[in-house]
C-alpha cells in the first residue's frame, strides 16, 4: 500500500490517493483545505480514483472537503470513489450527497 496524500493533479482536481483511516485523516485535512483556499477554479473535482482503502474516515475527509469549497464558493463534485466507500457511504445515507 502507498502512502497516503492529497495534491492538485491539475487545476479544479484535487486527487485523494492511497490509504484514507485516523493515521493519515488529520494531515490530509489540513493539506486538502490549504488547496482548496488556494484554488482558483469555480468547481472542483475530488478524485479518488488512488485511493486504496478507506474508512469512514475517507467519507468524512469527502464531506469537510465540499464545505470548505462550498465556503469559498466553488461547486463540488466526487469522482472515482471506490467502492469500499461507497458502500459505507450507502451505510449512512450519503450516496446522494455524494454522487459520482
């Protein structure tokens, strides 16, 4: 398993890539939220395409990450969620909410 991370693959695309748990949840909070006030675009995409294994702690990083863009006005959008997440997402009601 690679380690986790958040980077800007290219503008208005914010990748999410390797293991998403509570070891590596509090660091990508703050690196994501940092590239999201630093983005320009009017929407944003979160790819998480790379991601390997998820928690619940994926889906709440999922969640702060489209407030934070909501709050500086950007739309949001979730691509390439895996389906571990998804199926936690199901769990508690948010596969609308955040809908590939």
């Amino acid at each position: 398993m690679s380690e986790a991370g958040v980077s800007m693959a290219e503008p208005g695309v914010m990748r999410l890539a390797g293991v998403l748990d509570y070891r590596t949840g509090p660091a990508l909070r703050k690196q994501g939220k940092s590239l999201i006030d630093a983005s320009r675009e009017p929407h944003l995409v979160l790819d998480c395409s790379a991601v390997e294994k998820s928690s619940s702690v994926g889906l709440s990083l999922l969640l702060a990450f489209i407030r934070d863009g909501q709050a500086t006005g950007k739309a949001c959008e979730v691509r390439g969620m895996p389906d571990d997440m998804r199926e936690i997402a199901e769990v508690y009601d948010l596969d609308e909410v955040l809908a590939t």
